[in-house]
C-alpha cells in the first residue's frame, strides 16, 4: 500500500514565514525492504553510529529522494553511495525516502561547551564582518529545515559530519546546493574555527 509523508514546516526568511505543505510518494514498507544494505553505513534504524557518516532516520523524504539523485547523476561524489544508488531506479529512491523520513531520529551529543557561544551566534545571526548568512534562515530556530525548498533537518546531525560537509561546500567539491550556489556561498565565508563551532551547535539542537 503507497504511503504519503505530508508535513508542513516553517521557513524563516527576511519578509517573513512561509508555510509548505509538500507530499512525495513512496511505499514506505518496500523501502524497508530495500534498506538492508544502507543499515550497514546509516544504521538498521537509520541512527549511523559512526560520525562520519550520517544519520537518516527524520530527515525530510523530499531531501533524501534529491540526494538519491544527486548521487546517481554525479552532482554530488562518494564513491561508497554511487555504488549502492547504481542499482536503484526512481521508484526505490522515493520508497527508501518515504521509509526514513518515518523513522524516529535518535538523540546525539551535545554541543561542545567550549564552542558553543560562538556556534549559536553564526547559527543564529551570521556574521555581517564576513557576510555569512545566518542558518536559523533556512534551516529554522530548532534545525527543522524546510523540504519544500530542499532544506534539509540538521538537528541532531553529528558535528564529524556536518564539518566534512561545510568543508566540501567551500571547497566547491561538493555542488548538490544546485545553481544558487548558496552552500557553496556561504560555506565559503566561514574560517576553520566557524565551522568547527557551528557544526558542533547544530549536532546539541534537539
């Protein structure tokens, strides 16, 4: 039986709050059927117990699906994940999206103690000496995100991660932010220090 992941959340933008009711289908069961080999690296309950890699189990079905895609047209590279989505076709993607967005996230670590002041000021208001955007803007006050504008959950994400994917924006390695630019933007802004700080913040939002 098809099932529907709906959901409307708030995005924070400058003029204000928008609302989006998004829908993607998918049959969440024949997603759990076809996820047995991604438990290996995102854990059996989409909870990866490695930082390095992330957990999925939450995030937003409509950003799982889209990085799915990335991965298999090469807009974005790891050789671990090209390998797994070769053998999927469109209808696999949204099952194992729709299968994951159902799953309960597990609670991380919090945020480093030593970092965090400075972590929530760049999350929270960005840094008008280096013009780096706020996160708080797209990605909302508790690391929600927005799946109507591919913004994806942040919450809970481990900091390992959330740093090597920051790192990779400003580099331009990593170019799944689309023609916008605006991870790549705004990754680039950011010295060493920030990302390690904001990176640490978002894994303590619960």
């Amino acid at each position: 039986m098809k099932m529907k992941v709906a959901a409307i959340f708030l995005c924070f933008i400058a003029s204000g709050s928008l609302y989006a009711d998004v829908l993607l289908d998918g049959d969440a069961e024949a997603g759990k059927d076809k996820s047995i080999t991604c438990g290996a690296c995102h854990g059996a309950d989409g909870n990866s117990v490695n930082p390095v890699w992330p957990s999925i189990a939450g995030q937003h079905a409509t950003y799982i699906y889209e990085q799915l895609l990335a991965f298999k047209n090469g807009t974005r590279a790891e050789p671990l994940m090209l390998g797994q989505v070769m053998t999927l076709n469109d209808e696999d993607m949204r099952n194992l999206a729709v299968y994951y967005a159902g799953l309960p996230a597990a609670a991380k670590a919090v945020a480093d103690p030593g970092t965090v002041d400075l972590g929530a000021r760049i999350y929270r208001g960005g840094d008008r000496e280096n013009d780096t955007s706020a996160c708080i803007a797209c990605h909302g006050p508790t690391g929600r995100g927005n799946p109507a504008a591919s913004y994806p959950s942040l919450k809970g994400q481990y900091a390992t991660y959330n740093a090597m994917q920051l790192r990779a924006y400003a580099s331009g390695a990593r170019k799944s932010d689309g023609p916008t630019k605006v991870m790549r933007d705004i990754a680039a802004t950011l010295s060493e220090a920030d990302i390690v700080a904001v990176s640490s913040y978002v894994q303590g939002l619960q």
